[in-house]
C-alpha cells in the first residue's frame, strides 16, 4: 500500500482542527486506495518494480568483495593485511547497525518523514543519494582512516537497505502466490546482477588496462549510478501498509507523543533493554526458531564453499585458479531455474522443496568427490566434462539453498502477528541480518583455523601434504554434506505453507473485525498453536 504523498498526508496533523479534519478525510480515501492495491493481484510488472532494487542487494558484495581489495593494494598503498582488516571491522559494524535501521524501521510512522515518505520505502529512497558518496573509496591518496569511514557507510548503507527492502513483500500482499512471485523475481534479479556485474567489470579491465587506476573507477562509477537509479525506482514502485494498519493509527501517535520527554541515563538503560527484549522475543516464534536455524545452516556453507573452492580445485583436483573461475562461471544457469523454484513453493510447498534442495545438494557434493577421486584415471576430455556437468548439478541446488529462506521470510511476520498484533517484519529482518555476519565470521574463523591444524600453506607453490590435501577437500564438501544433513533433519519440522498461512490471516481479519477468542475454530487453534509454539490464549494479547 503506497504511502501516502505530501499532498494527500500531514505528518502529525495540521494547525488547527479544521486542516486536522481535512488530511483525516484525505487520508481514509488514500488508505482505501492502498486498501485496494494491497488485495489486488500481483503482477509481473509489480514484481518487477520490487526487484530492479536488489541489483543493488546482490551487486554490492560483489563489487566490494572482488576489486576493492586489489583496487586499495595497486593503488592505495594499502598492505592485502590492512585492506583486509579494514574490511572484516566494518562487516562486524555492519551486523550492529542491522539490529539499529530494524528498530528504526519499525517505529518509524512515529516521525513525521516515516508517514509522508514510508516506514520501509523511506530508507530505501534515500539510498540512492548516499550511495554515490561511496565512490570515494575508490579514489587513490587518501588518508587510510577516511577509506574506513567511508567503507563503513558503505557496509551501513547495505544493511539499512537489506532490513527495510526484505521487509517490502510482507506489506505489499498477504496473497501467497503473490508474495512467492515477489520473492521469486528479486532473487533472480539479484542473482544476474552477481553474475554481470564480473562481466562488465572484466571488460572494461580488459580494454582500458587492469593496471590503471581509471580502469577500475570508470566501471565502479558506472555500476553505483546503475545502483542509485534502481534503489529509487524501486522506492516509488513498491507500496507497503498505512500507519493505521500498521498500528501506528491517531490514538497511539496521541500516546506516544503524550508519553515523549528527556530520558535520563536510567530510561535509557531501560530503553536499551526493551529493544534487547523485542530482538529476542522473535525466538519466541516456533516457525522462525526453525527457519533461522535452516537460514544460518545453509547461507554459512555457501561461505564455506566460496572461501575454499578454489583450493580444493588447485590443491585437490590439480588445476589452475582460471580453471576455478571457469567452473564457477557456470553458476549463471542456476539463476534460469529461480522461476521453477518460486513455481515449486507454491505448489509442494516449502518443507517438501527445502527435501528436494539439501538432497539435490547432497547429490552434487557426491558427484564433485566422485569427480576428484577419479582425476587421476580419467581421460582429460572426459574428466573436464564430468567435473563441468557435477559442478551445475551443485550450483543449481547451491542457488535453491540460498533461495528458499527468502521465499519463505515475508510469511514469517503473519505467525508472529497473530502473537503479537504487530507487524514486524524489519524486527525479523534485523535479527536475521545480524546473526548472518556473526555466524559467517565464525565460519572464516574455523576454516582458518582447522586448515592452518592440518598443515595448509595456501601460499605454497609446490604440492601440500596428505593430510592437508584431505582437509581442503574436507572443508570444501565434507563439512558441507554434513551441513545439509543436518539441515534436511530440522527442515522435516517446518510446517508453514500456504494453507496454514491462509488460516493465519483469516483468523488475523476475523479477530481485528472484534471476532471472540472464545469462538476459535478446532483446526485453527491446532495451526496456530503448531506455527507459533505459543498456547492459543497467549494470542492476540
């Protein structure tokens, strides 16, 4: 539901009763309007216009995470050790400032900018001018404290964006189908923006010179624009729920504003323990307990893999680093099946497609081992196009693994709301966001350390040693097979689909239209109970 314009919304109410009574009456007719667009269809064109904006979301890391390093030690005088720790701070900073714009985000249709411009909406627009400011990073001779600085914003802005753009599909339908296409579309976008982004990147490299500072600013220049232009397309084609849907309606405005004076040092300790309440009462949520455990399970093999494949291919399989990036090329025919995977939510639902993920996995991890062992006595044609044809069954099922979380985080916010009548969707995105970098350094941590354990010297030009060998290919696919037998064992406990989150909204609807508790039908009480892990008295409280 779009928010309302400057026209057609006063933030907090005219100066006298008259203007007050005036924007009441324009806004019941624009939340009608919204009320209509929200219980419409989504389109393609709809989705579409939601998902231009996660070019940004899966460009970024790309960006960063491939060239800046090179870019700060060719010609920033930084050493790969500075470069680095620069850029691990500020990935800890980043997972801080998720469970801050969470927060913010929630409470925003408090602020007058919050209801003119969008709770949501609002941070996304205004990351299309931010955003150009980080080109500084790629500007030689500067102070090495400025480049953190402005690194810093950069991983801010990311997690400011990623909160308050997740959140989006929740609000802008409560249709299943509806929001699965929502999901389905951004992650392919996503997706392809990973995959051109190298594209370009290697072009214009190529045809100014990788060694020329220009070279790398002329393609960075040209892909943040590309950023600033989509994040504040997507921000006027999107929509999300009015204040007073939202539970931000004239009353509790009143409310608040009548409680609102200067904190003391007490108040604020007090403050600060209610935002800690509020993260960790999400926990309370038994469908959310097993989808972050699936989320984290999954998204920190994918770091895993990414940290280690190229070793395993060098040390284990014998080949050259190209030869990794060659493989890895092959990873854009995933991007061609998200499609079939939003289609498959839909229709088998989500614990019979997270079956089908961690066994098709589990499959291509078998066939890159079978691949490895039989290096030695295949043909080099035949061996290449073995390697090749196992490296994209895995890459397929690689990418559902990283897909289904978020076809399943906007139902995540409808279980919580029947709890706690409130829609909380940047709470659970600021939640999932932090623990994401908590959980990957984590894992950076122990491939180090287990491989530094056996003996690895990834600096090493000549051959490693046995045991070394064995446990690149064990952290590459070993720990990863685990993982997802692990994951295929939680998932058997995952019951939301799109039955159970139909009786969700409509016992929602019915109780906020001043239905009795009393009244609750037998089956859904059982879903309710069964989504929430909470006894159905403790509901809607």
């Amino acid at each position: 539901m779009k928010s309302q314009s400057p026209r057609n919304q006063s933030a907090s109410g005219g100066s006298s009763d008259q203007q007050s009574n005036n924007n009441r009456g324009v806004d019941r007719g624009r939340t009608a309007d919204s009320r209509r667009k929200a219980h419409s269809k989504i389109t393609f064109g709809d989705a579409l216009g939601f998902a231009i904006g996660d070019t940004y979301g899966g460009g970024s890391g790309i960006l960063t995470g491939t060239y800046l390093s090179v870019f700060w030690t060719r010609f920033c005088g930084f050493d790969i050790g500075t470069a680095q720790s620069i850029i691990g701070a500020a990935a800890m900073l980043s997972a801080c400032s998720a469970i801050f714009f969470g927060v913010l985000s929630e409470r925003f249709y408090l602020f007058r900018l919050g209801r003119r411009f969008g709770r949501r909406r609002f941070f996304v627009m205004i990351l299309s001018p931010l955003v150009l400011v980080t080109l500084l990073m790629w500007v030689p001779g500067m102070p090495k404290v400025l480049y953190f600085l402005v690194y810093v914003l950069y991983v801010t802005l990311q997690q400011m964006f990623g909160v308050c753009y997740s959140s989006l599909p929740g609000e802008m339908t409560r249709d299943f189908a509806g929001r699965s296409l929502l999901s389905t579309v951004r992650m392919f976008v996503s997706g392809m923006s990973g995959v051109l982004i190298p594209i370009l990147a290697t072009a214009m490299l190529t045809w100014l010179g990788e060694w020329h500072a220009y070279s790398y600013q002329a393609f960075v220049t040209i892909i943040t624009v590309m950023f600033a232009i989509v994040t504040f397309a997507s921000s006027r084609l999107t929509w999300e729920l009015t204040p007073e849907e939202a539970g931000f309606g004239d009353d509790e405005l009143a409310r608040r504003r009548a409680a609102r004076h200067r904190r003391g040092p007490r108040e604020i300790v007090q403050a600060l323990g209610r935002v800690i309440a509020e993260y960790t009462s999400t926990f309370h949520i038994a469908t959310f307990r097993v989808h972050i455990t699936l989320y984290l399970i999954c998204l920190t093999l994918m770091d895993i893999f990414t940290q280690s494949f190229v070793y395993f291919v060098v040390f284990d399989l014998g080949k050259t680093a190209a030869f990794a990036s060659m493989l890895l090329s092959f990873a854009v025919i995933a991007e061609f099946f998200k499609p079939l995977w939003g289609w498959l939510f839909v229709h088998i639902g989500p614990r019979n497609l997270y079956a089908l993920d961690y066994a098709g996995a589990l499959i291509g991890l078998g066939l890159l081992f079978v691949s490895w062992r039989l290096e030695p006595v295949l043909p080099g044609g035949v061996w290449t196009a073995c390697v090749i044809a196992s490296s994209i069954v895995w890459f397929v099922f690689r990418s559902l693994a990283g897909t289904v979380p978020w076809l399943v985080f906007p139902f995540i916010p409808d279980v919580d709301m029947i709890v706690t009548r409130r829609n909380r969707a940047s709470i659970f995105s600021g939640i999932t966001t932090f623990l994401r970098f908590i959980f990957s350094g984590l894992a950076s941590m122990g491939v180090g350390a287990f491989l530094a354990f056996s003996g690895f010297e990834p600096d090493k030009s000549g051959a490693q040693t046995p045991m070394a060998v064995n446990a690149v290919a064990f952290v590459c696919l070993g720990w990863l097979a685990i993982g997802f037998i692990a994951a295929f064992i939680v998932s058997r406990r995952f019951t939301l689909d799109q039955r159970s989150d139909l009786i969700v909204l409509k016992e929602i609807e019915r109780l906020k239209a001043g239905g009795s508790k009393a009244d609750v039908e037998p089956h859904v009480r059982e879903t309710v109970e069964r989504l929430t892990g909470v006894p159905y008295e403790r509901c809607w409280r």
